[in-house]
C-alpha cells in the first residue's frame, strides 16, 4: 500500500492520541469523517496501523522499575526445549512483566524490555522465570535510571 499525505496526516493524529475521534482526526487535517473513516480502515486493514494502544504511567500502577535484560541463547538447548527464537518471544512475551521482545546482531541474541514493581520483583523474574526457560544461556540487566 502507498501511503499519501493524508494517510500520514491520520497516522501521526492517531500517533499523538489513539484516542482522538475521526470527526475530531477530520477537523484537524481538513479532511471529510467519512473520508478519513475508510482510511482508518484501510490502514487497519492493510497491517499499517498494527493496534490501537494507550500509555500508562507506569509509576501510577505500581511499576517502579524498568529494565532491559540482555539474553543470550543456546540454540541447541532451545531448539530441542521451547523451539525457534520465534518460539522462545512468544514464552517472554506472556509474562505480564515484558514489554518487548527483539533480536540483536552481535555478542547478544535478544533484548527484553520489562516493567516490575521493585528489584525483588526484577529477581524473581529473572532468576526463577527468564533463567528456567530452556535455552536462556546468560543474561545482563540494565536498570533505567530516567526514561526519556
């Protein structure tokens, strides 16, 4: 699909607030609801726009602590135990801590990005969760100090 001005306009409306009605999308970008409705469709429906989301203050619901968690994988382990890599991202991404889950070139195969309540959860999750997954061979944390 090509994407023309106005597409773009809808995306970054939708992009600074999933929230924004198409009469409201329409008024700001000049265009007509009905319009800018079937675009919206479009875009949904040609996997442009993945999902509408919200965005939580995380510190607001008790997740005090974010963290990145560099893993990397034996691959023997985790073909014979949980499967692909493609396996292994939809085990993580069921814990309800884990934001993310994406591949890396270099010394690390993944990278997780999670949200726990305090260090002690942080623990728990790597030691008696993450580690316990067959085929997790090491990991290094980072915890974020200020997110930007």
């Amino acid at each position: 699909m090509k994407l023309d001005e106005n597409d773009l306009k809808i995306i970054s409306a939708l992009t600074e607030d999933s929230n924004l009605s198409t009469r409201r999308i329409a008024k700001k970008i000049f265009l007509p609801v009905t319009t800018v409705h079937n675009r919206i469709k479009k875009l949904v429906n040609e996997g442009v726009i993945k999902r509408f989301t919200i965005e939580v203050d995380n510190k607001k619901v008790g997740l005090n602590l974010s963290a990145y968690i560099l893993l990397k994988l034996e691959f023997k382990h985790l073909f014979k135990r949980v499967g692909t890599q493609n396996d292994l991202a939809s085990v993580i991404m069921k814990f309800p801590q884990v934001r993310s889950v994406d591949y890396l070139t270099g010394q690390y195969d993944a990278i997780i990005h999670a949200l726990f309540k305090n260090i002690d959860d942080l623990n728990q999750f790597i030691t008696y969760q993450l580690t316990k997954i067959g085929g997790v061979k090491e990991t290094i944390t980072f915890m974020v100090l200020k997110e930007g």
